[in-house]
C-alpha cells in the first residue's frame, strides 16, 4: 500500500472534465441512497467484524442466516470462546473454508479479551492485527463505523471501477489507492457502499445491466455491453 500511494504522489492532475464526471458520478449515487451501509446483520463492533471476516469468499446472504442464529448465543468474545470452536462450527458449517474462520474468530476473541479488555479495536493497525481480519476486512469496520473513510476492494469494486474508469490498477491495493485519490472528499464516507452496491445488483460481472444504470452515460465501458 505504501507503494502504492508513492506511485500516486507524482500522477497526473485530472483533467477538468473528469474531474465533473466523477463529480457526477457520485452525486447520482448519493441521490439513490444518502447513507449506504453493509448488507452484513450486526449490531455491536464485535459482531461487525466477526460478521465481515466471515463473509470473505462466501455471500452476506450466507453469512446472515448463520449468524442470525450464531449471534443469538455469542455476541460478544467472551460468549464465543465459551461456545468453543466445534460449538461455533456448528453454526457456520455452511460458509466456504469454515474450519479456517472458526480458528480465526476464535483466536480473535482471545486477543480481544487479553489485550483490549473484551472491547474490539477501532484502530486500522490494532484491527489487522487480529486473526483473520487483514486489510480489507479492517477497511470495512472503520468504513462502517464511520472512522475512516476507508474503501475496501472486494470483487464488485474492483470490477465497477474499472468499468468506469476510476482505476486501472492490477491489484485490489492499487485499485484502493486510486479509487482515495479520485473519489471527491465528500463522498468518501460512502463510496466503498455505492460502489459495491451497484456491482452487486446493476454492474454485475457477465451481463452488466446498462439499461437500468443510473450512471450509464457517464460509463466509459457502456459500449462493450450495449450494441448501437
């Protein structure tokens, strides 16, 4: 990432004109939705975090109706080490690399209690420094709890920002640098949101739905997907 942010440091201004189309851009999104948030059920940081690490190659959906009952009898570290690992399998047995996570949220819990008081870390280092939270899972804490405008990369926002053309980096770092250095200040509490939102339901990866965008004049790519 620090890489990735010295590269910034010596592009290019954007032109005038993309700068008002990225303007635009983001000004259609917050006309859609002021306060978009995570589709992931949570109501307190330790079930936010637990509910984002699980959710890494498997569905909110998914993660949702288990945590729905999981969180039901461990909402708190403390109730999630007494649970115990096989007791928490048993709850998320139906979420992809499993056996991993329950280690991974078990062992969080753990540092949690012994070296944060049983109160979850609202710090970017303090975060990825629990097991099986890394960058992009500690980007959606702070994001969602509104402590740093942070943008994390996921699949659909890698895509989206290709598609309209506030990136072309190779890596979800890269991809994340440019997106913090285009995004206008004040939309930045929220694009990571907008722009997963919108890859998940109208930018989807096979067969984009052009015809129902919001922002599709503003697509660079629109005229891969949509015949003249």
């Amino acid at each position: 990432m620090v890489a990735a942010m010295a590269k910034l440091a010596t592009r290019k201004p954007l032109p005038p004109a993309e700068r008002a189309r990225i303007e635009e851009l983001f000004h259609r999104f917050l006309s859609l939705a002021d306060d978009p948030r995570t589709e992931l059920n949570y109501d307190s940081p330790y079930t936010l975090v637990t509910a984002v690490a699980l959710s890494a190659q498997a569905t909110d959906v998914s993660v949702n109706k288990a945590t729905a009952r999981l969180f039901a009898v461990a909402d708190t570290p403390q109730k999630m080490l007494a649970l115990g690992e096989e007791g928490l399998i048993a709850f998320i047995a139906s979420i992809g690399l499993y056996r991993t996570k329950a280690k991974n949220v078990m062992a969080a819990a753990r540092m949690i209690i012994d070296q944060h008081g049983g109160e979850v870390p609202l710090t970017r280092e303090a975060l990825q420094a629990l097991p099986g939270v890394g960058r992009k899972t500690a980007s959606v804490v702070l994001n969602e709890l509104r402590i740093e405008p942070a943008i994390a990369v996921d699949t659909h926002v890698f895509r989206v920002a290709h598609r309209l053309k506030l990136s072309a980096g190779k890596t979800p770092d890269l991809v994340e640098a440019d997106l913090m250095a285009v995004v206008p200040e004040p939309y930045l509490t929220r694009a990571h949101h907008w722009l997963i939102l919108h890859g998940r339901y109208t930018c989807v990866a096979r067969r984009p739905k052009c015809e129902d965008c919001p922002v599709a004049d503003l697509c660079p790519s629109k005229r891969l997907f949509v015949a003249d």
